[in-house]
C-alpha cells in the first residue's frame, strides 16, 4: 500500500488522475478525498497564556527544569562532544 497526492477537480462526479500515475493504480483503489474549506479559521483572539499556565507554581517533588545544567561537564572536557 502507498499514497499518492494529487490536486484535482472532480468532473461530472468522476476523480481526473494525472497520466502519470495511471499505470501504476492498475487494479483496485481505495480514494480519501479532502475538500479544502474556503473559509478560513479565525486566529485566536488572545496571544496570552491562560491563567492557569501564568500561576503555576511547580511542583515541589520534581527538580527546576535543566537544574542539573551547572553538574554537565564543559564541550572541551566531554569526550562525546
């Protein structure tokens, strides 16, 4: 099984392939067909964090994010790097 994509125009309620896939969709197909909506999704109407994210404190149990940064060996002492 493959996938193959292609923009067409439905004509007379029939699928126009393109000549150059022809030979190879011998037999059987299975078709998905998507239809691009011409109206287009509002932006959000707010660029802000919600409130939640804003007065998040952490949790205690779990270290600061990268706080084990300062105990990384430095780019010349690290064999790997």
């Amino acid at each position: 099984m493959y996938a193959i994509e292609f923009e067409t125009e439905l004509e007379n309620g029939l699928i126009k392939v393109p000549e150059v896939y022809q030979t190879d969709l011998a037999g059987p197909i299975k078709v998905i067909i998507l239809k691009n909506q011409s109206a287009q999704v509002a932006p959000p109407t707010t660029i802000a964090w919600p409130h939640e994210i804003l007065v998040f404190q952490g949790v205690s149990d779990i270290p600061p994010f990268e706080s084990y940064r300062d105990e990384l060996l430095s780019l010349q002492d690290d064999p790997l790097a």
